[in-house]
C-alpha cells in the first residue's frame, strides 16, 4: 500500500476540544501530559529525524495518536506505540486496525517494558554498530518523566543491552527547551550540568527542531525541543568507564557544588580524595569548566582509591531517584484516577438526573402542548358547533321567513280561491237558476202548447161526437187525470232529450 492510500485509510483525527473533552486532559495536567495533534507539526519531526522509511519504531507515550499516524505515512515499517494511560486505548486501537499490521500497541508504562524483546518479536533488523540502525525510538515523553527514561537507554549503550543489541539506535525526545539545552550545553556553559556530561559521553546530542508550547494540548508554559541522541561509535575518554553507577555518582557530587574549586567540591568524595586529580587536572577549575574525558579520568581513578564512599548501585541501576518519584507518580496517578472514576460516576448520576429532570419536563411539556392543542380543538369544535348553530338559526329564520312568505302566499291564493270559487258558485247559481227558469218558461210553454194541442184535439173530437151524452162527464173527468199524466211523461221524455 502507497502512503498516499495508507493516509487516507486511517480514521479522521479528533478536535482539540473533542480530545481534552473525551480523554479528560485537563484531569491531568498536573502530570505534565501534553499532545501533539497538529499533523503539520508531527510531519516536520518525523522529516527533522531524518525519515522513518522501512524502519522499526517504538514510539513512547503515544496519546491520541497524533505522532503514531504522521510516522505510519512517513513510511515506517513497523510502528510499536507504547501509551500507559488507557483513556487513549480507543483512539490508538481504532488506528492500529487500520494500519494493516503496520502498528502495534502496547498498553503498559515505559519503564518496565523490554525493549529488546519487543523488537525480537516485531522482526527488526539488528545492524552493525558501525552503520545506521533500523530501528529508532521516538516520543513526546512527559516533561517529568522524560529524564529518567533517556538515562535508563543511555546506560544500555554501554553494554549494548535492551534497544542497543539491534544497533547504534537513536532516539528522538522531546523535552521542554531549558531541558534540552542543558542535555546539549557545551563546557563552560551556564547549562552545562551533570546531564551534559553523562549524555554526551556516550552519545551525540543535538537540537533538531523546536516546538512553541501553544502546539501542545492542552498548552504548557515552556516551550519544547526535539533532541536527536545518536549513540557515538567510540565514547569519549582516553579509556572505557569501568564502572558508570560510580561516574553517575562522580557527576552527581561534583555538580552539587558547580561554582566552587574543584579543590575543594572533590573533598565530599572521601579523605586524600584531592589525589584523584593526579597532575593533568587543574585544582582551581570549578566542575562547570570541567571536560567530559576529565570526568572520565575521575570517575575510573575513583574506582580504585581506597577511600571511596560504597555506594549502592541498585541506586543507580534502577534509578533509585526516579522509581521513588515513579512510585510516587503512579500513587498520585491511582489517586487521580479514584477521583476520576467518582467524579464520573457524580456526573453519570448527576447527568442521569439531569436527563430524568429533563425527560419529566419534556413530558410535562407535551402534556401541557397536548392540552392547549385539546383545548384548541375544543374550542375550534365548540366554535364550529356554534357557527353551525348559527347557520342552522339563519337558515331556519331564512325558512321562517320564506315559510311566513308562503303561507302568507298561501293565504293570499286561498282567499282569491275562495272568491274565485265564490263567484263561480254564484256564477253558477245564476246559470242554474237562469236555467230553471228557463225549464220553468219551456214547460210553461209545453204545457200551454200540450194544453193547446189537447184542446185542438177536443175540438176535433167535438166535431165528430157533437151529440156526447152527458153520462160522460165521469169519463172526462177521468180523462182529465189522464190527461194530466200523459203531461208528466211528456216533460221527462222532453228533458231526456
């Protein structure tokens, strides 16, 4: 894989604010933790360093990982990120899957890792002291830890034990400025200091790039350096220290007094100690004036004098000053984390009410939204209803008034009726009666013309029968009546005609 796709595979570095607020850092400032996140930054250490490319890094203090990901796409072959504090596990996990074997992280605290074994199983290269190694050691090292653990690798060179068994390794530190300046101050400087001479006695020091301290998170006072430690190829000194707890000790003693005489700061290493300085060391010098192979020449010459003080190299070996400030950090750091852990678990209680308070007020909320949308809807209905109300009044006083209208219509139709049937009624009457006086008139005519008719009749009849006996009387009375019925008949069968 090209570092180009290596880059763009790893996951999406983290805010600044995202960081101090997931990993808490401002818990532990008094620690002297400080990241680098700044890839632009971490580029330039990783270019300044001389290039990572095919070669085997331990990286010490890891953190969020803002340096791990700058050393993967510089091309590193292996990369060994070594991080104590398991707030940053996720962030350092999720990079080393997706670094496709290339990362591997170690969760434990520096000083009690093996390197040498770590290297082993990674598979690194072990080179000729002479050549340059493949194996390098990086880190932004806590600023008050940072010394103890230069100085435990400076005295694996020696022997060439732990890092220094594949090599001339070198390691890229940074420490805070005054720090680095003292690591690399030339004799007779005001920096040069115990740590000047124990450092480059064996290796060569050397400031490679200087970082302000608003590059930090979260950002300290000072700021810091990169410190590039090469170890030499030859020591310096006419001959090999034959015993480094005793030039530790040596450097130690004479820098407690750094502006005194050297005749007398060299009293406090035992009676006659004035002998160590033979007739090549000048007497009058103070030790900041003193060269580093003159501290050579001390420190072997002390190893035979008879007067010497017996000093206890587990002091030494396993840095006495540094465990007890170790354990006392890690004391502190126990201390600490109990804090953490209560005063998360105060603010999971706290944030759980909070979301229970909120949850209740929430809910509250839409029961009283829920009311006011019910009473709304009430009152929509409830002025819906009376709308309605009001157009049912409307249309009915509408009817009233259409109904009064009709009736009124009605009555006014009823009455003309009534008068037309009234004088339709009389109308009739008028034509009936006209009528019956008019059949009244036709029978009296009839009747007279029957009458005229019969009496015609009866005089024909007279005529003929002029001698009619009177016994006949009877029998004209009797036809009189006959008379008078032949006259009915001919009235109705003159009306059915």
């Amino acid at each position: 894989m090209t570092i180009k796709n290596i880059a763009t595979s790893l996951p999406p570095m983290p805010k600044i604010q995202e960081i101090i607020r997931i990993f808490g850092l401002s818990a532990k400032q008094q620690l002297s933790q400080n990241f680098l996140i700044d890839k632009n930054i971490t580029d330039k250490i990783c270019k300044r360093s001389g290039g990572f490319n095919d070669c085997t890094v331990i990286e010490v203090g890891a953190g969020p990982g803002g340096l791990t990901r700058s050393l993967l796409t510089s091309g590193a072959k292996k990369v060994i990120a070594v991080e104590m504090d398991p707030r940053f596990y996720p962030a350092l996990k999720m990079l080393e899957e997706s670094s496709e074997g290339r990362m591997q992280l170690i969760m434990a605290n520096m000083m009690d890792v093996d390197e040498a074994k770590i290297l082993r199983e990674a598979g690194a290269e072990i080179s000729d002291w002479k050549d340059k190694s493949k194996v390098k050691i990086i880190g932004n090292l806590p600023f008050n830890v940072g010394t103890h653990l230069m100085l435990k690798w400076i005295r694996q060179i020696a022997p060439r034990q732990g890092l220094y068994e594949f090599g001339r390794v070198p390691m890229y530190l940074m420490f805070q400025k005054e720090l680095s300046n003292r690591i690399c101050a030339q004799v007779g400087t005001e920096e040069y200091s115990r740590l000047s001479v124990m450092v480059q006695q064996i290796t060569q020091p050397s400031i490679v790039y200087e970082i302000p301290g608003s590059a930090f998170v979260p950002p300290p006072k000072v700021d810091a350096s990169v410190v590039a430690i090469e170890p030499r190829i030859k020591p310096l000194g006419d001959e090999p220290i034959k015993d480094h707890h005793y030039f530790e000790f040596i450097c130690r003693e004479l820098f407690s007094q750094r502006r005194k005489k050297l005749s007398n700061t060299i009293k406090t290493l035992g009676k006659d100690a004035e002998k160590l300085l033979g007739d090549d060391i000048d007497p009058t010098i103070r030790p900041q004036n003193l060269k580093i192979e003159q501290f050579v020449k001390i420190a072997n010459r002390y190893i035979e004098f008879p007067n010497k003080i017996a000093i206890d190299h587990l002091e030494f070996e396993n840095d006495g000053k540094a465990k007890r400030k170790e354990d006392k950090l890690k004391e502190r750091m126990e201390k600490i984390n109990t804090k953490i852990e209560k005063t998360m678990r105060r603010q999971e209680f706290t944030t759980q009410k909070a979301n229970q308070r909120k949850e209740q007020k929430e809910k509250e909320k839409q029961e009283k939204l829920l009311a006011i949308q019910q009473k709304e809807k009430e009152e929509k209905l409830l002025d819906d209803e009376n709308h309605l109300y009001n157009k049912y009044d409307l249309e009915d006083e509408i009817d009233n008034e259409m109904f009064e209208e009709d009736r009124n219509l009605l009555d006014t139709y009823q009455n003309q009726l009534k008068e037309a049937l009234d004088k339709k009624y009389k109308i009739d009457q008028l034509k009936q009666k006209k009528l019956e006086n008019k059949d009244i008139i036709d029978q009296d005519k009839l009747k007279n013309q029957y009458h005229q008719d019969l009496n015609l009749n009866k005089s024909y009849n007279n005529i003929d029968d002029i001698d009619i006996d009177e016994e006949k009387d009877d029998e004209d009375d009797e036809d009189d009546s006959n008379e008078h019925i032949d006259y009915d008949q001919f009235l109705n069968e003159h009306f059915k005609k």
